[in-house]
C-alpha cells in the first residue's frame, strides 16, 4: 500500500540533507585539524600525556562524521522512497506511517507500533 507523502516532505528531507552536509564539511575540517596539530606533537600516544588526548579527539571526530553519513543515507533512501511510491509506507507490515511521526522523524522506515515491537 502506497500513500502520498505530506506536501512539505520533500522539502523537509532536501533541508536535513543540506544541513548535514553542512555538519559533515565541518566535521571533516575539524579532523583535519586534529590531525594537522598532532603532527608536531610526540607520536608516542602510549607515554605523550597528551597522545591519549589527541587520539580521543581524532576518534571522537571520525565517530561523529560517520553519524552523519550514515544519517545522510538514511535521508538519501527516505528521497528514494518519495520518488518510487513507497515512502509514508511502512516496510514491516505495510500500512501507512501516521503523518506526525513522519513530520517528527522524516526518515521514518516503519510505524510506530512496529518500530516499537522491534528487537
């Protein structure tokens, strides 16, 4: 069973890809930064009082920007649905996805009482 999306879900979608692209760009420029101030320092990361420091940051850095590519592809497919009919469509029983939680999480795969049935 296929519904119509909500008039604004396109737009909505387009917006939270842009912005994440926006997030990811600076993401990406914070960890080159990180990496660029930890050549000078000692490589030494096990006795660098510092190094434990530093490979936190480059971490915590690479674990955010990969939220946000996984968060881009989420927006990308939610996109695709539009486009092929499906999207508002829930992928575990097949009924249509209630309009607020499209509107709360635009991304939305499954309805609420499937998403919350899930392991």
């Amino acid at each position: 069973m296929t519904s119509r999306p909500p008039e604004n879900a396109r737009a909505a979608l387009e917006a939270e890809r842009e912005e994440a692209l926006r997030r990811l760009a600076g993401l990406r420029g914070d960890f080159a930064d990180v990496v660029e101030a930890s050549k000078d320092s000692n490589a030494d990361d096990e006795h660098d009082p510092e190094g434990a420091t530093i490979a936190f940051e480059r971490a915590q850095v690479s674990a955010l920007a990969q939220q946000v590519e996984g968060h881009l592809a989420e927006v990308d497919a939610a996109l695709q649905r539009i486009d092929d009919g499906s999207y508002g469509t829930c992928e575990v029983c097949g009924e249509p996805i209630a309009p607020a939680r499209l509107e709360a999480r635009p991304v939305a795969r499954t309805c609420i009482d499937c998403a919350t049935s899930a392991p």
